[in-house]
C-alpha cells in the first residue's frame, strides 16, 4: 500500500469516526434536554411519574416522552418528528403516553318473523310463508345492567342502529315496540300489554361486556312458532303490529298532507299474548 493510499485510508477512519462520535453526543443531548424539561419546565407537582410519563406498558417513553419526540424532531431538521435519527426515536415511542380506550359503538340490525296470511281464508296464518322484516323506525336503547339507560337512538328503514357505549361496561340492547317521530309529521305509536298494567312490549339482547372494539349485535323477535304449535314467545307479534301501523301512518301522510301530524297524542294499542288452551 502507498503512502497515499495509507493516508487516505486513515482519513476515512478519521470522518467515520467523528460522524458516530456526533450522532452518540446528539442522542445524549436530546436525552438530556428531554428529563431536563420534564422535570424543569413543568410545576414540581406536576412532575410525571413513570406511569404517567409512560412507564412500559403505559403508552410512551420512559420519562418525557413528549419532550424527547420534540427534541430529536429538531435535531432531525424534520419538524414534528423530524427525520432519520428522530424516526428512530418517535419508532420506539409508543404512543407518546396516551390514556386508553374510553368508547366503543354498539351496533346492528333489528328484525322480526312476520307471519302472513294465508291464501286461504280458512286456514288463517300461513307459517310456511314466514319472512324476516326489518324493525324500522323503532326506539332502541342501550341499558346498563344496573338498569340506567346510557344512550337511546332510533333504527332506520333497515331496522339498523348504532349506539356509543362506554368500554368495559356490562350491558344490553333493548328495542321498544315503539316508534316515535318529533319532526314533520310527527306520530307516536305503542304497542302495549293490557294484561300486564299496559307494560311496553319489547325485546331484548343477552347482557354483554362492551369491552374494547366495536360490536355488532343484532337482535330478532321471533314467531314462537314450533312446527306445529307455539313453543316459544310470541316476541315478533307486537312488532308485527307496529310495522302495519306505521305503514298506515306513512301512507295517510303520502296521500294526504305531508306535514300532518299522527296522531295529535300518543296512540297505544293493545295485543294480548294468547293464554295457552
């Protein structure tokens, strides 16, 4: 090897070292500056401490998360971030200590077995022709288990809903055989149990976690129709009920005047559950 060469050689040691002593002394700046304004620039009670800061396992960096993702992101001429060795830093960050999931949307679809009649008359409901309808305009709410109701919404044409829930909350859907409209044309139509000092029918899910993801639960009022006799509640019945009542109430306003009001109060009708012969 020539002179020439050994010198060149030597001087590329030289360069590659001074640049890995520069990027070690910028990463003990920025540690630096960061535990320097967490702890300087912030009120002494407020002082994070490691679960706060973001502790592993709580979201964020050791200590000064924050501090530390704004210094690197200077040093990295990047902004917010900033660029290569602030890529690095904001990478191991994780989260930059945030509090968690607080809300999760409950949602789904609510249908009931509509029975038709039959062809013929004399034979009354025909069973083989059950089909599943769409709950449409009905009331749902979402009920603590505890028994307060945490959100109320109505379903659309579809017999959809969505509700917003708290996390980790035990909880049911409930839907009412009850369809309310405040705006033009407003109507209100129950359909209520008079052998049960006029109780709301209604029909409700299993009690559930509300956990941490979204949810769908989608709910069915069924016929109680067994084969050949009832075997179950008759839960589809009272919404059968109230989906021919709000047809009547949508065909009076399409036919009539649009911004008719049905009725002027609440219009309750009653259904008896048949008492077994």
């Amino acid at each position: 090897m020539t002179v020439n060469e050994t010198l060149a050689l030597y001087s590329n040691y030289l360069v590659y070292g001074a640049m890995a002593a520069f990027t070690v002394s910028m990463i003990a700046f920025a540690a630096s500056f960061a535990a320097m304004r967490t702890n300087e620039d912030l009120p002494a009670e407020s002082v994070p401490t490691d679960a706060e800061a973001g502790a592993p396992g709580a979201g964020g960096v050791a200590v000064g998360g924050d501090a530390l993702q704004q210094a690197v992101g200077h040093l990295g001429g990047g902004g917010e971030g900033g660029d290569g060795l602030g890529r690095g830093v904001v990478g191991f960050q994780d989260g930059g200590g945030g509090g968690g999931i607080t809300t999760v949307t409950i949602s789904g679809k609510a249908t009931y077995q509509r029975v038709p009649f039959s062809t013929n008359a004399n034979l009354g409901l025909s069973y083989a022709s059950t089909s599943e309808q769409p709950v449409r305009e009905a009331i749902v709410e979402l009920i603590q288990s505890g028994g307060n109701t945490l959100a109320t919404t109505t379903t659309d044409d579809n017999g959809n809903y969505s509700l917003t829930a708290p996390a980790n909350t035990s909880v049911f859907v409930r839907v009412q055989a009850q369809s309310r409209r405040t705006t033009t044309a407003a109507r209100s139509i129950r359909v209520l149990n008079n052998t049960n000092g006029n109780a709301l029918y209604v029909l409700d899910s299993a009690t559930f976690s509300s956990g941490v993801t979204n949810q769908t639960k989608n709910l069915l009022a069924g016929s109680g129709w067994g084969g050949t006799s009832y075997t179950g509640t008759r839960s589809a019945a009272p919404f059968a009920i109230l989906d021919t009542l709000l047809a009547s109430a949508q065909f009076v306003v399409a036919n009539g005047n649009s911004t008719l009001d049905l009725p002027g109060r609440p219009a309750a009708v009653d259904w008896t559950l048949p008492r077994p012969s």
